[in-house]
C-alpha cells in the first residue's frame, strides 16, 4: 500500500519529452467507488505557483505508466513553452 504523503515526495516525468511536470499536490479520489481518478500536479515552470492553481496539472489514473520508488512516469501531451520565453 502506498500513503498520499509517499506519493507528494516523488517527482512527475512524462514520458513524451522526459521532462519533469512537477510533484502530486492532491488526489482525486471517486467516493462511490473508492478508486483514484486522477492526480493533481503543481506544475513547477518559471512562474512557481505565483498564479494559483491554473499552473496545475491533471493527470487522469490511466496516464500513469509507472510509480517508481523516486518518481511516477505519466503520458500527458500537452507541452510547456516556458523555457523559450
């Protein structure tokens, strides 16, 4: 079994570009069915949480590839531009 505090420890990869999202700041969690619908992501980009939640990341249960003892390796398309700024 693993506790929300061990998942808040472990950096977000996605696999598309190898690039870190951030790290799991809520879960999602269906009260009917028990189950984790998603994960919620604090993005760490340039503007470091500044604007609230809008740097947030969602990432549905079944984007999740691996949850590895140091990080979670996900599948999300979206791209971020914010080195290039």
């Amino acid at each position: 079994m693993i506790k929300i505090s061990d998942f808040q420890t472990k950096d977000v990869v996605n696999v598309a570009d190898g690039k870190k999202l951030g790290n799991v700041a809520d879960i999602d969690i269906n009260l009917n069915t028990g189950k984790i619908e998603a994960v919620v992501i604090q993005h760490t980009g340039k503007m470091l949480g500044f604007f609230g939640k809008d740097d947030d990341i969602v990432i549905p249960w079944r984007n999740i590839v691996k949850i590895g003892t140091d990080v979670i390796l996900v599948r999300y398309k979206e791209t971020f531009e914010y080195e290039n700024e």
